[in-house]
C-alpha cells in the first residue's frame, strides 16, 4: 500500500474546477458555485423525476395487488368456511316410460294427436 499524501489546496481547487468545466480563480467564485449548487434540487432533475414516477407507479400498483389479494383471500376463506350440503344421486335412475302414447305423424305433415279424434 503506498501512502497518499494529502491533496493541497490548489490540486482541490483544480480538481473542482474540472469537474465543473468553470474557472474558480476567488473564494467569492468557489462560494457562489457551492450556493448556486445547494440552490438545486434532485428532483429538479428529469432523470430523478422518472424514477419518481416510477416509484408512485409501482408504490400503487403494489397496493392494488394487495387489496385484490386481501379481497381474494377473504372470499375463499369465507367459502370454506359455508356448511357442508351432502346431495345423494342415486347410480342409476330408474327408467320409466310413459303410458301416453306419442303423437302420430300424417302423412301430409300434420301432427295431430289421434285419441281425440277418436282414432285409438
């Protein structure tokens, strides 16, 4: 490891002014840099402005999947918790005919139900 020596004042100062692309020659242009800088705000920013977004976005849709989830939820433990109805269907239903005879067909097409007429 080799030890550093501490930065000067002026390798500082060059080095600021670098980053900044401006010449800070007084102390009077270094404070106005550091106030114009303190003035500014993050969320001034649109990069930060959309990751903002993003995190409103987000924050609420997260909280609508919960509230669905919740809803979910409480209606299936609500299902479970209903009585129990037990239907008993028997293997095979008795087959029945019926002692009405069907309705005869004329050869014209017309249904007519022959024992009134006096046919049967």
């Amino acid at each position: 490891m080799s030890d550093k020596q501490p930065e000067t004042r002026e390798e500082l100062v060059e080095h600021l002014e670098k980053l900044t692309g401006r010449t800070l020659r007084t102390r009077a242009d270094i404070q106005a840099y550091v106030r114009e800088v303190s003035a500014r705000k993050a969320a001034d920013q649109p990069s930060v402005r959309r990751w903002l977004n993003a995190k409103r976005i987000t924050l609420v849709a997260l909280l609508a999947f919960g509230v669905i989830q919740y809803y979910i939820l409480d209606v299936l433990l609500e299902i479970t918790a209903m009585r129990t109805t037990t239907f008993f269907v028997p293997a095979r239903a008795p087959l029945v005919r019926s002692m009405i005879p069907p309705a005869i067909v004329a050869a014209d097409g017309d249904v007519r139900d022959r024992r009134r007429a006096g046919v049967l």
